[in-house]
C-alpha cells in the first residue's frame, strides 16, 4: 500500500478543477458537525502516520479522511483549531440562514439594520478565523475592521433603501442585501486583515522556505478573497430576488407567506453548496507573486530577498492568500 504524501494535495491546485474539488471536500458542512475530541484524534493520527508510527492496520481511507477533518478545521499556517463558526465547513449552513434572512426580511428599517449587523458580525469572525494567521492583528484593529463594515454596509443598504424606495419597483429593492454585502466586503476583509497591509507578510521559495515580507503580496492575497467573497455571494443574492418576484405573483405562493423565509434559507443552502468551493477555487490558495515585480515595487525587501537566496536564483516567491 502506497503511503500519502502530505506535502502533496490531493487533487491538482495549479487548475481551477482540482481547487474545486479539494474545496468540495474541505468545506464539507458535515465536517462542522464533528466533535472537537474527533478533530483531534484526526491530527494525532496524521502526526503519527508523518512519523510511520500510525496504529497497525490504519487504512489509506482513514487517513484521508483525518487529513479532511484537519484541513477543515485547523489553520494552515497556525495549525490551531479554528473558531467553529468561522470555518469554511460552517460556511454553507450559516451563509444560508442569514443571507435567506436578509433576502426575506428587507422592507423595513429595524429588519435591515438587524440583519446586515449579524451578517458583518459572521463575516468578522470568519474573516479573521480564515486570515493569515502570520501576521498579528490587535484588538483595536479588530473592533475598527467590525464597526466600520458594520457601518458600511447598514449606509449602502439603508442609504440605498430610502433611494429606490421613491424611484424604483420592488424588484430593485430586492438587490438591497447584495450591494450591502458586496461594500462591507470591500471594507470588512481589507480593514480585518491591515496588519498584513500595513507590515506585509513572510513569502517563501518554492520550498517552503521564508525568503523576506511583501505587503504587495498581502495586498494581491486580500483582493483574490474580496473577489471571492462576493462571488460566493453573488448567485443567492441576485438570482432569489427574481424568483421570489415572480412567484409572489401567483396567489398559491401569497397563501404561504410564512413559507417565504423557509424557501430563500433552503434555496441559498442549495446554492451555497456549490458556490462556497467554487468561490474559494477561483484563486490558488497557495498564491505566488513574481520576483520582478517585489523589485519594482518594494525595493527594500527585494534586497532582503538577495541576502537571503542570491540574486537570480528564484523567479516567484509563494505565499497563503488566506480565505
């Protein structure tokens, strides 16, 4: 039996396929309901299965599936055990109660203001649970990342609320919670992640080796997940208006209002399913910056680099982007 490689991925992440399907399997929402004892036993077993002292009879198929578990819920480059909710795992099964809520529950003004702060509250946490976890970020930074993306998005939405209001239909009004998450997004991620922007973050050869910092490559990391964050949005947020805008035409659908809310929580799920790895796939997650570009536009860490490995001698240096 051929032993498991761990430096390697299962699948190949230099194509959009093989992302997608390591995605599929990582953000698993069955993975969110494994118990912590569980998660643990699964990093003791590929501790202990690097070091070939693995229990007598372990399978291939059980190590795989404690490397699942592992890459699920502990950090990439911690290696601690990240916070339940904000786990891509959990990703699908909340994303899908609030952003149903939010869809459903957008006509008055303490709905809006209620539900776009619970979602930049969960946006928070996964933002940090999901940053690089290289770089420190202190709890000033923390409170100014949440109160302005909360802050941000209850303007848009309810600055964009009392506009179509007066000059648009109900169809419009029904884009409200997207535009709202889209901006906060644009100012959550950036503003929780700073340090990374502010300091820059290590980058490595293709070895694994840190070679200096680049806050160009904090800064290309951070787009690539704004960018997904609201790709992974995008579908429930702008496809469910429609529907529900024509379903409520008909007089069944007006019948069983309280079955609204049930039907854009459901149907978000099903649509998260998918979305929540193909977004998280759009981008390799162990992203490269080139070498040319670190001298053109940081010179400072560029000479850091040739102390470190010489001049010439790498062409790329890679870095986590974070999720």
């Amino acid at each position: 039996m051929q032993r498991i490689d761990f430096t390697q991925p299962k699948w190949d992440q230099s194509t959009f396929s093989g992302r997608l399907k390591h995605f599929f399997w990582v953000t698993d929402p069955r993975s969110c309901v494994v118990s912590s004892q569980q998660l643990y036993e699964a990093k003791n077993l590929i501790e202990k299965y690097k070091n070939h002292h693995e229990p007598p009879g372990t399978t291939n198929e059980q190590v795989w599936y404690a490397r699942k578990l592992y890459e699920s819920a502990f950090h990439p480059d911690s290696g601690e055990l990240q916070n339940f909710c904000g786990r891509m795992s959990f990703q699908v099964p909340g994303g899908m109660l609030i952003t149903g809520f939010m869809l459903q529950f957008y006509r008055t003004v303490p709905a809006v203001v209620f539900w776009q702060w619970v979602n930049q509250s969960f946006n928070a946490l996964v933002n940090y649970t999901n940053r690089n976890a290289k770089s420190e970020v202190s709890s000033t930074q923390l409170g100014v990342a949440y109160v302005s993306a909360t802050t941000s998005a209850l303007v848009t939405a309810l600055g964009l609320k009392s506009f179509l209001e007066k000059r648009a239909g109900s169809l419009l009004q029904r884009y409200v919670p997207f535009a709202a998450v889209a901006a906060a997004n644009c100012i959550n991620i950036p503003l929780m992640r700073q340090s990374e922007l502010i300091n820059g973050i290590v980058v490595y050869d293709e070895n694994g080796n840190a070679v200096t910092e680049s806050r160009l490559a904090a800064a290309k990391g951070i787009t690539q997940v704004v960018i997904s964050r609201i790709a992974m949005a995008a579908p429930g947020m702008t496809l469910l208006p429609l529907v529900m805008e024509k379903l409520e035409t008909y007089s069944w659908m007006q019948r069983i209002k309280f079955l609204h809310a049930p039907f854009q929580i459901f149907a978000c799920g099903a649509i998260l399913t998918f979305m929540t790895p193909a977004a998280c796939a759009l981008f390799p997650q162990r992203c490269s910056l080139n070498v040319s570009t670190l001298a053109r536009f940081e010179p400072e860490q560029y000479e850091k680099l040739k102390k470190t490995v010489g001049e010439g001698s790498i062409s790329k240096v890679y870095f986590n982007k974070g999720l």
